[in-house]
C-alpha cells in the first residue's frame, strides 16, 4: 500500500479550485434571491390589489 502526499502546488490549485466553487455559489444563490423576493413583492402588490 503506497501512500502519495499532496505537494503545496496541489493544495494551492485545490484551493483556488474551491475558492472558484464558493464563488460561484454566492452568484447563484444571490441570483435566486433576487427572483425570489421580486416574486414576493409581486405576490403582495398583487393581493393589496386585489383587496381594495
């Protein structure tokens, strides 16, 4: 059984990796928390209309 250890090059390019990965998720999750409180304004805009 051999064992390989990760070299600070490795590491570095994981983190970079993972830091791109985080990234990206703030985007998305940014992006559908925008949609979702247009909905919701709309919902309640919608429904103060409608109770007039």
């Amino acid at each position: 059984m051999s064992r390989t250890l990760a070299s600070k090059e490795d590491v570095a390019k994981l983190e970079a990796k993972l830091v791109a990965m985080i990234a990206d998720t703030k985007v998305e999750l940014l992006r559908w928390m925008f949609l979702f409180w247009v909905g919701q304004i709309a919902i309640v805009a919608g429904l103060i209309r409608f109770m007039r």
